[in-house]
C-alpha cells in the first residue's frame, strides 16, 4: 500500500499562501480601502473631504500632496502605490 500523500502527513505543514498584495488605488476606485485611504491622509492633515470610499479629486489630489510634502518617489502622483503606501502606513 502506497504512502499517504505528503500534505495529509501531519509531520509535513500544509504550505500557507503568501498574504496578498495591497492594491495600488487611483482615480476612479471605489471601495473600503479607498475609505481607510481617505482618514490616513485626513490624519495626516492633506485631505479634507468626506470619507465616501470614492477616489475622486480631491483623493488624487491628497495623495498628490502627500508624496509632493514626502518627496516620494517610485509612485505616478496621485496613485496610491507601494512607496506611497510604505510612507502613510509605515
């Protein structure tokens, strides 16, 4: 009788898939991490505008200014990328 495949062997842990990426936001997306976007710049004193979960102009616009006010560098201005991220998250 042949063995049991590795992964139902308790000795070999199931392989755990990296965590996904954050999403690089921009104009024109919507959704909750547009909204957690919206108050970490708010609280960073660039934004000023409801937190509706839209990235519109005055999004764009705040991220703009945050790179701008940061010297990022690696991001298009006013989208929401990784360097951008690194610098309002980290």
């Amino acid at each position: 009788m042949p063995p049991p495949p590795a992964a139902k062997d308790p000795r070999c842990p199931t392989p755990v898939p990296p965590a996904p990426l954050a999403p690089t936001l921009r104009y024109g997306d919507s959704g909750a991490e547009v909204e957690k976007l919206q108050r970490l710049l708010a609280a960073r004193g660039v934004y000023s505008g409801k937190f509706d979960g839209k990235y519109g102009t005055r999004t764009e616009n705040a991220v703009s200014t945050f790179q701008w006010q940061n010297d990022i560098e690696g991001d298009d201005w006013g989208v929401y990328g990784p360097a951008t991220r690194r610098a309002l998250e980290g």
